[in-house]
C-alpha cells in the first residue's frame, strides 16, 4: 500500500535511517580501533553518502537534510583527528589544530541552516550563571572518575601555573566548547527537530558515546554516555551549552593535565 507516493517500508526506512547512519558511524568507529585505514575509509564513505542523501532531500525535507548534514560531523571530525599531518607538532598543538576545520564546519551549517544563538545554546542569561557554574564544574568529578576507566598518561611534566594555562585553555575552546557546539548544539537541536526531545537527545548521546570506543575501553564508552545524556538535558532544560562546555573542558583538564601528575605525587 503506497501513502502518498511512498509505500509503508519506505516511509519506514526514511524515518529510521538516521539510525541506520548511527549504527554504521558505530561500525566504522570499531573498524578504526582494529584496522584504521578501513575505518577510515568507511568514515569517508559515510561521510559523502550523509552530504549526498542531504542534498537529495533538499529542499523538501528539510528537518532530514538538515539532520543528515550535520550527521556528517562526526565521521569528519574522526577523518580530520587521525589523517591530519601533525607529526611535527606537539601534542597538545594538536587539538587547537585539528578543531580549526571543525569550527569551520559548524560555521558552514549554522549559517547555512539558518540557526540563531538560541538554537544552538550560545546564550547565558545572567540569572542562570550560578546554574551554568555548577553545571561547569561537574567536570571535575566526571574527570577524576574517568580518570580510573582509562589512565591516560600526562601530557604535561608539572603542576604549575605556567605548565597549565595554556593548555586548560586548549581543553577548555578546543575539546569542551568545539564538541559540545557538535553535539549539543547542532546535532541535538537538529535532532530533537527530526524526532523529539526524548529521542533527539538520546540520539546524539549514542553518537557522542560510540565516537568515544577507541579509548579501548567499554566503561568508558558507557560512562560517556551518561555524561552526553546529562549534558544534552542540561542543554535542553537550560537553553544553553556555557556550562555543558565548561564541564566537558574541565573533565579533559582533570583527565588528562591533573590527575596524570597528581596521583603519581
């Protein structure tokens, strides 16, 4: 039986095929743990098939065209971190580096979706700033804990004010405020649009979880998701991603700057 020119099992398909996109965004991402040059090149695959089916559905089904663009973050954001030629950088360059492109990216798609600071959660009314503060600072325990799931090695030699201001300020722009503008604020508004609050913002948790199983680690993968779905309510109830980014910076800080360092004290 056709409903508008489009039968059942292909109006299914439609609505669901983000989650088929979700479930091989997963796949390659286990692919690059294992063989990362076919991971990669699956990310790639994906990625040109998302912009293309976008394209496709432009302009008459906006909400999914929209939804499949900004999809295609993530396999670009795992494209760029592991094909970029960083060798000859420092490590921690590498992050400010490698979210120049990212930044772009969300610039193109904001300005091409048309989307206003209150889509995409830049606002801070002054009366939620305690509010946005705690939310910030939840960072720190999510940072300790994780710290115990993946035991990264320091990034840095030693403790001090000279040692850590730069970097807290690359973990703070570039890892806590690029990906949550990602996630919180692009992906989830678009799919939040496409489904509904409750399934856009376990969506983009499950996306922002699965792109976080080449640490290796299952419980850091579950942890992660439980952070995402915080953070994606805190987003969604306060309008909002100042405190969700302070947070998301400050759990790297403590992951990977303090407590290295800290517990071999």
């Amino acid at each position: 039986m056709k409903i508008g020119g489009k039968s059942r099992a292909q109006n299914a398909v439609a609505r669901f095929s983000p989650l088929i996109y979700l479930l091989l965004i997963t796949g390659a991402e286990w692919l690059v743990s294992y063989l990362p040059n076919w991971g990669l090149f699956f990310h790639g695959v994906i990625m040109f098939t998302l912009f293309g089916h976008a394209a496709f559905l432009y302009p008459d089904e906006r909400n999914s065209s929209y939804l499949f663009m900004t999809i295609a973050l993530a396999p670009l954001i795992r494209i760029i971190s592991l094909y970029a030629p960083l060798s000859e950088f420092y490590f921690l360059q590498w992050f400010p580096i490698l979210s120049i492109p990212i930044f772009f990216a969300s610039f193109i798609l904001i300005l091409f979706q048309h989307l206003n600071e209150q889509d995409i959660g830049l606002v801070l009314k002054a009366r939620q700033i305690p509010l946005q503060l705690a939310i910030g600072f939840t960072g720190i325990p999510f940072g300790y804990i994780e710290y115990f799931i993946l035991e990264p090695n320091p990034l840095i030699l030693e403790l001090s004010f000279r040692s850590l201001f730069a970097p807290i300020m690359i973990m703070l722009i570039c890892t806590g405020f690029a990906e949550e503008l990602v996630f919180r604020g692009i992906i989830q508004h678009n799919a939040i649009r496409y489904f509904n609050p409750g399934l856009g913002i376990l969506f983009t948790t499950v996306l922002f979880a699965v792109m976080h199983i080449g640490n290796w680690s299952l419980l850091d993968v579950v942890f992660v998701f439980f952070i995402g779905y915080f953070y994606g309510y805190c987003m969604r109830f306060t309008g909002s991603i100042v405190g969700t980014s302070i947070s998301h910076g400050l759990t790297n800080v403590v992951l990977f700057l303090i407590m290295p360092l800290l517990w071999v004290i």
